[in-house]
C-alpha cells in the first residue's frame, strides 16, 4: 500500500513523474545490477579471467526474469544488501556449477554505486530535457515581453521600472548556467566503480586495472583513477546541483505567487476548471504549481544536506554513511523532477497582463522615477543636493497624493533646469528601463549559440 506522496496514487503524478519513479524502481536498479554482473563476466571471459563457458551461461542468466523479487526481499533483509541475494539467484540458474565464476572478484558496493551511477546518468537525462523545456518557455516569455514595462521591487517595494522580458531573461540565464554546470559535471560523476573489497583490486591481481578498464567501457561510463568507495563527492555533487537547480525553480514559483496577488494581478498561472478553487470562497483561484515547486525545491535542499553528511565516511569501506544515499538521492532527483514538470506547465501557460503591470506603475504617483528625476539633476545641482530635494518631494507625494511630475514642476530650483515637458519625459517609466532591452538580446543570443542544447 503506498503511504507516502512520492508513490500515493494521488499525489505520485503531483510531485513526481511516472518516469523518473520507473529509474529509481526496484527492477530498474536490479536491472542495473544484472548488466554489470553480465558485463563483467563478458569482459573476463573475453580475457580468459573466467572460462569463457562460464561467462556465456552467465551473460544469458543476467535476466530480469530469473529474479524472484520476494525472495530477495528475504534476502537483503538477512544479508543486509540486495547484490549478493541478486547474484545468488543467478548462481542457481546457471549449470555445472559454472555460476561460481559470476561476480568474480567484485564486491558489494561496486556493483551497488555502478548502478547507482547508471541510474544518475538515466535521472540526468530526463532533468536536461526539462531544463530545455523550461528555457524554451522562458525565452518565449523574454522575447514576447521584452519592452513591457512593470516594476522592479526591493523588498517587496516599487524600486525602479524594469522589462518583465528582463525579469524572465534574468531566470534564463539561471537555467543556462544551470545547463552549463550539467555538462561540466557529467564527466565527474558518470564514474563507475570497480575496486573490490578495500579498493585495490588485489583479488584480481595484474589484470585488475584492465578489467576495470574494459568494464567501463561496456557500461559507456568513466574509469576511475581510484577506488572512491567512501569519498563520496561525486553523489554529493549532483545532489547539491539539483538543490542549485531546484532553488532557481523555487525563486520562479515564489515571484509568481507575489505577482498573482489580488492587489498585484500582474501574472496568474495558467487556468483550466476548477484549478485553484477554494472549498468555500468562489472568487478563489490559488496559485497550485507555485505550491508544490516550493515544497519540492525545499525538500530538495534538505535532501542535498543529507548527502554532504554521507561524504563523511570513515576508512575504505563505511559504517553507515552510504546507506544515506540509498534513501536521500532518490528522492532528491524524484522530487526535483516534479518540481521541473511544475515549473514546465507553469511558464508554457503563464498568463500576463501587461495593463496590469502598466497600470501598477503609477502606483506611486510618479515615485518610481525618482531616481530618474534626481540623475538628471545631479550634474546641474549636485548629486546629493538633489538627492535630499527630490526625497523632499517624494514625502510630500506620500502625504498628499500629488503627482510627483505637478509637484516637481512647482519647484523653483527644478524648473530653472528642466521644463514640464522635460518632467513628464523623466518621468514616464517607460523612459527609464535602463538597458533591460540589450541585456535581454545577450540571454537570448546565448540561448541559440553557446549553451549546450539538451540531448535528444
């Protein structure tokens, strides 16, 4: 019976997707397990390590379908350890006692982090596919919105005016780091792991490194220069990388939220019956998406903690530590999935409302020009000079509801320097977006020429 939401068969599709669950399944990860005992015995049969009858009975033992999973169920809860339960069945299937030379001077935990390994690199996939999807969505956005104006905030504050093209070209440039990063530390931690019992392959004597070697290449992943049974940064890397990720996502989800309240209204998700509703007020539409991407992205981060506490093992095999990533990791990469597949709905429908924003501008009665207003007045009066006149003027605007632009064209010292029609200029948001504009031309040129595309 599922008992939490990771694999509820209400919320599994809420926070998780169908095919990150199917990586992280037990007959993926003992399917892993299967092609690394099968591509071992390939490999030292091949070199005359094990007879070559051996391997060959092995290789066709090597099946998802010779695994009875109760029974290793029993097994790992008396071993400790699913590898030895999986390797004892195939023994058993394989004739003349042949299956002896199936597992042949590997360990436990190079079998266990390999297909760990493997499972990461088949998690990755699916997170860049994303990735893409998400920085195409945003580079819709940045185009499509790129000269309309709203404001900029600072601590939940009108600031000054910016582009939501800048805004959404701003987390752009998150994800394309955040592909840049994916690409670097794939060769890092697509690693595989073939050492045995303390890391210095001594049970295969000279042909160690060779078999090792030529295991890697079977499995399409990197040799190790070294056995890394307890260093475990590469796990912990790609934990702390989706938590970067996911943490761009979280920051996605909570703008949106501040941007869909009543008194702001500028973006709401996207819209279809019933979403959103309140069990008792009708006007109701709650932000859903924006929810359970804050609520993955944290656990995420939490989860990321946990695998930084298991690069803390002692000597060359551990007491405890590594069993942490057995239940952290693949959570941390079925939670940031959904938090991804959120996000993804989320931005492709994303509905704006530019009169909104245009509308929310003059808020303020003209305050969010006043920066405009005292730069063009700092090299006639001083900058701080006009700085203390124009934050003069501000509180009278705060106080009495006046335009700023009326109040500024009342003052003798202002108009010695600027006329009306050089006030209203100045203070038109409009006029003051700085250069949102050509910055969100070098994201977007970024995102067509440099960044590393999501595989196919």
């Amino acid at each position: 019976m599922p008992s939490t939401a990771l694999d509820s068969d209400i919320f599994r599709d809420i926070f998780t997707t169908a095919e990150m669950r199917k990586i992280f399944s037990d007959e993926t990860r003992t399917g892993y397990y299967l092609e690394i005992e099968a591509a071992l015995a390939r490999v030292q049969g091949r070199m005359g390590i094990i007879p070559q009858e051996a391997a060959t009975e092995i290789i066709t033992k090597c099946t998802i379908d010779n695994i009875d999973f109760a029974q290793l169920k029993t097994q790992t809860e008396r071993i400790g350890y699913p590898i030895l339960g999986v390797v004892h069945q195939i023994v058993a299937t394989v004739p003349n006692n042949l299956g002896e030379w199936c597992h042949w001077g590997a360990t436990t935990q190079d079998i266990t982090d390999t297909a760990t390994i493997m499972q990461v690199r088949a998690a990755l996939e699916l997170v860049d596919a994303e990735i893409g999807k998400i920085s195409a969505a945003l580079a819709n956005l940045s185009r499509r919105y790129r000269d309309a104006p709203m404001a900029g905030r600072s601590n939940l504050q009108h600031a000054v005016p910016i582009t939501f093209g800048f805004k959404t070209a701003s987390l752009l440039a998150a994800l394309q780091r955040h592909r840049q990063r994916l690409s670097e530390l794939r060769p890092r931690v697509l690693v595989g792991e073939f050492a045995g019992a303390a890391g210095t392959l001594a049970s295969l004597g000279a042909d160690g490194l060779k078999v090792q070697a030529a295991l890697m290449e079977e499995l399409k992943l990197g040799e190790p220069e070294i056995a890394w049974h307890t260093i475990r940064d590469r796990i912990a890397e790609v934990g702390c990388f989706l938590g970067l990720l996911t943490g761009t996502l979280g920051k996605i989800a909570l703008d949106v939220k501040l941007m869909m309240q009543t008194e702001v209204a500028e973006v709401h998700e996207p819209f279809h019956a019933g979403r959103g509703s309140s069990s008792t007020m009708p006007h109701k539409r709650n932000p859903i998406s924006c929810l359970y991407i804050h609520a993955t992205a944290a656990l995420v981060r939490q989860n990321a903690g946990s695998l930084m506490e298991a690069a803390v093992a002692d000597h060359e095999r551990s007491t405890g530590p590594w069993e942490i990533e057995w239940i952290a990791l693949p959570e941390i990469f079925l939670l940031s999935t959904g938090a991804l597949a959120q996000t993804r709905m989320l931005l492709e429908g994303l509905e704006v409302d530019e009169k909104r924003m245009r509308a929310n501008l003059g808020l303020t009665s003209g305050l969010i020009v006043s920066e405009a207003v005292m730069m063009a007045l700092g090299p006639r009066l001083g900058r701080q000079k006009a700085h203390d006149l124009v934050s003069e003027i501000c509180r009278e605007v705060v106080a009495t509801g006046t335009p700023l632009v009326d109040l500024l064209s009342t003052n003798f010292e202002i108009v010695r320097h600027l006329n009306r029609a050089d006030l209203e200029k100045l203070c038109d948001p409009g006029n003051y977006l700085g250069l949102a504009g050509e910055m969100v031309d070098r994201v977007l040129a970024r995102e067509t020429a440099s960044i590393p595309q999501p595989r196919a």
